[in-house]
C-alpha cells in the first residue's frame, strides 16, 4: 500500500511540473515546483485567511516595466535611492502576489537600509489574489522559465557591476534562494522566510553567498526536518547558513496572516537588516 502511495505521489508531481513547462531530470519537481504543490493541500490553503484590506500609497516608489530574456516585458516596484548606489535588493512576494502590503513592507526595508534601492519583483505578471483559492491557482500556474526571465531581466537592468542581495516570504522565500544563484558572482546576500530550501547540493555549490533563513517551528511543511536537512545540505556545499528558528507558524510575519507573531517578526527583522547592512556595504 506504501509503494502505491508513493507512486501516486510521484505521479501527480510530474504531472504538475510537466504543466508548469519545466521538469527536472527524472520528472523529478524542483524545490519551487515542490512548494507550488502545497496549493492543493486544503489544510495549506485554510492556513491563509483572506488578507486584511489595505491601501498603501507610496511618495517615493513607482511603478516600473523592464525588458525580459524571453522577448516579453516585465513588471516591478522600484524604491531607487537619491544618491547612486551600486547596491540593489531583489524582494520577491508571498503567494497573494505584489499586493500593497509587499510593497509596504519593501519600502520599509528600503528605509531601514539607507544604501540600497530595492525592487520588488512581480512573479505572476500582474495577477493579484485576494484570497487562498485564486493564491494557490496562481502560484501553482507559475512557469518556471517566465520566472526565472523575470529575475534574469531584473538582474540586467540592475546593471553587471551591481550587488545584489535577495530576499523572499513564503513562495518568495524558495525564490529569493533561486534568485541569488540566478545572480551569480553579483549575489552579495540572501534572505528566506520560510520557503523551499534547494535540495540539490551541487546547485547549493554554485551559490556566492551567505544565506539568512528565517524559519518556524510550528510550520508543518516547511518544517524543523526540511530545515534541518537544508543546513546539512548547505555544509556539504561549503557554503554559509545564518539559521534562525521561530516557536511560531508559517506566515508568521504577514500581519494580515492569523499566524502573525510580532515578537518573532521582529527579531527575524532586526537579524535581516544586520545580515543586509553588513553585506552591502
């Protein structure tokens, strides 16, 4: 009966990654795709309330489109500092897509930086949910390849001699760690928020940076054994993990999420901004 169910398992994840145009050696799904797949657990779903409406209007941010690898444009909320800066952080949205409160939140980044512009990148071109059912549709729709052309193509317009530093919530936080190995040798520093870990060890080899992980106990699918075996993977890569760990849920620093926990949000920020500051220098 075990084997079946694995079968079936393995199964509908190549049926999924196949759907998403991209599929891993073996019709093995990427961490990413892997992630995407928690959308149809109703339990996943039910673990994202509605947000909380919110109208945040900014004076300094603005709109932007730029152009992508892949012949299309895309489009991004630009925070760019008065004084030229070479440093740039790319902030990559939780599963309800740019919305205000990622922009909040990017600006706010922005403030407490100082150095650095930021630009919070748009994953589902355009596509906003105001709630799990179309999140889940829409993350789970997500072509690996048009988000990696979206990455690549902010990655360019940042400029080649730009330091990129990366951070990610939840579906962006698996992203933000493709994000610094898309960046290559300009990856400066990375943050995740309790996102999909890469499990392939010999990607992990190719990251040129530092990795802050900010991760919750409680969180049942990214969870204290998922996180454990990212810092193990991380060792045998040779490369850096600043691991923190919450007694808190997955979304524990979305205010709108019912999980919000303001003690560990704000020690998981203080940590960030540290982790960023000294990394962009």
């Amino acid at each position: 009966m075990k084997k079946l169910f694995l079968l079936a398992v393995l199964i509908i994840s190549a049926s999924i990654a196949v759907g998403q145009g991209t599929v891993a050696c073996c019709g093995s799904p990427s961490s990413t795709q892997q992630f995407a797949m928690l959308a149809s657990s109703a339990k996943f779903r039910a673990s994202h309330i509605k947000p909380l409406k919110l109208s945040f209007r900014s004076t300094i941010g603005t709109a932007i489109t730029y152009k992508t690898p892949d012949g299309k444009q895309a489009h991004a909320y630009l925070l760019k500092r008065k004084k030229p800066t070479k440093n740039y952080l790319l902030v990559i949205h939780e599963w309800y897509g740019l919305n205000d409160y990622v922009k909040r939140e990017a600006e706010r980044i922005f403030n407490s930086l100082g150095n650095t512009n930021v630009i919070a990148l748009d994953l589902y071109d355009g596509k906003v949910a105001d709630n799990s059912d179309d999140a889940g549709k829409y993350m789970q729709a997500v072509v690996e390849s048009r988000a990696q052309a979206i990455i690549k193509g902010a990655i360019a317009y940042t400029g080649p001699k730009a330091h990129i530093a990366t951070l990610g919530w939840c579906f962006g936080g698996g992203w933000s760690l493709q994000s610094s190995l898309l960046a290559g040798k300009q990856a400066v520093a990375c943050v995740m928020y309790y996102g999909m870990p890469e499990q392939d060890v010999n990607r992990l080899k190719m990251l040129h940076t530092d990795v802050l992980g900010n991760f919750a106990n409680k969180d049942q699918w990214i969870n204290p054994k998922v996180v454990g075996q990212f810092a193990a993977d991380m060792a045998k890569a040779g490369k850096k993990l600043y691991l923190h760990q919450y007694d808190a849920d997955h979304g524990f620093a979305n205010p709108s999420n019912p999980a919000y926990d303001s003690d560990a949000t704000k020690d998981a920020y203080a940590n960030t901004i540290k982790f960023l500051k000294a990394r962009l220098k």
